[in-house]
C-alpha cells in the first residue's frame, strides 16, 4: 500500500512539473490537451529560427538605394513636399490586432493565408494640409490560386466570406488591385471614377467615419509616419 502510496505521489509530482514548464515557456506548449489550457481565441506560436522572407543588408541596400534613384525626386517634384518613407506600428498593438482577425476568420469559417499593406493616403494628415502615404494592412485568403483580400469583421458578422472589395463597392469605391487585367482595365474606366467620388465626398470624410456597425472593418492602419514626424 505504502509502495503504491509513493508511485502516485511521484506520478503527480511529474505531471505537475510539466503543466507549469507548459505554462512558463513562450512557445507553444507540447502538451496533447494545450489548448485546453488557455483560453478561446487564444493562438500560439513556437520561433521556428530564421524564415525564408528575411532580407541580408546586400538586399536592403539595394532595394533602399533604388527607392532613392528613382522615386524621391519624381514624388517630391509632384506633391511639392517628401513624402512618407517610414509607417511605424506599435508592436503589442498590432499583434492584438492580428489576434482578433484571426478569431473573427476562424468564426467565419475563412482561412487567413497572407496580409497585405496597401498604399493609401490620409487627406490633411493631422492637420498638416498635405497628404501623406500610409498603409492600410488587411488580412487575404487563397482564391483560385490568387490572395485575395477579404474583410474578417464583415465576413464574422455575415456568416460567410466578404472580400475587401465587396465593401469597398458598397461604400462607393472601386477596387481594381485583384488582378493585372483588372488593374489595366480599372485605370481607363475607373480612376476617374474614384475621383469624382473623392471630390464629392470630401466634405463628408470626418462625418462618414462614423461608428456603425455597417463601416466596422477588419483593415488597420494607425502607423506613425515619417517624415513628417
């Protein structure tokens, strides 16, 4: 009896010290139930060591320098001021965020296989009265073979897939970035189009970023830029 007594006894101290090794460590935990352990909406990753994206400094210098020759002049020239070079995000800040369009695309049944950061610009960026580039970031699926850019809030509330561009239409605003062909097509029948609706509306922007639950989307931006500051 003592004998059993003492097996149980060194049975439970080892499972007791792998559940707080589980819960001490950064990656994600070796346990078969882990997920059992932390709660919904909770994802973890493991550092696999260095990825196939990261870039040496011989790539960086020459993606930088080629920036330099050929767009600083031309976008100073045409704005009459430099542009945005840096969009800065806060770290923890953007790691909730991924948190939460990864659990609204789980709700929604939609698979997240990329991000994309897309040019746009803010009309009198803080008041400066010039108009600065910056990044808007959205989350993409794999559709026929192709990233496609989809709204997770939209497609969690709706219960099936919405794509950044459904919205976009819906709030007046063509997309034409999915394909190339679409891209050539959208530039002669298009562009003006998104003008004439930027100069109508453009008196309304502030009024129209409204809170409701028809403008929530799942794209983020909020970056720091520099320059100006």
């Amino acid at each position: 009896m003592k004998k059993t007594t003492l097996l149980q006894l060194l049975f439970l101290t080892l499972v007791m010290s792998f559940a707080v090794s589980c819960e001490k460590t950064d990656s994600k935990c070796d346990c078969d139930d882990w997920r059992s352990q932390v709660p919904e909406g909770t994802f973890c990753y493991s550092d696999e060591g260095r990825t196939k994206e990261m870039l040496n400094y011989k790539e960086i210098v020459a993606m930088l320098s080629n920036y330099d020759r050929t767009r600083i002049a031309p976008v100073e020239k045409t704005l009459g001021y430099e542009d945005t070079r840096a969009n800065t995000f806060d770290f923890v800040q953007f790691k909730k965020y991924l948190a939460h369009v990864e659990n609204m695309s789980k709700k929604a049944n939609v698979k997240i296989t990329g991000i994309s950061f897309i040019s746009a610009a803010k009309p009198d960026y803080k008041g400066t009265g010039k108009t600065y580039q910056n990044l808007i970031y959205i989350p993409t699926t794999t559709i026929n073979g192709k990233q496609i850019a989809f709204d997770p809030v939209q497609s969690a509330k709706q219960g099936k897939l919405v794509t950044f561009k459904e919205m976009l239409v819906s709030n007046g605003y063509k997309w034409i970035y999915d394909t190339k062909e679409e891209f050539e097509k959208g530039k002669r029948d298009d562009y003006n189009y998104n003008i004439r609706v930027l100069r109508e509306n453009k008196a309304n922007f502030v009024s129209a970023l409204t809170l409701d639950e028809e403008s929530l989307s799942g794209a983020g931006n909020q970056g720091q830029l520099s320059p100006p500051f």
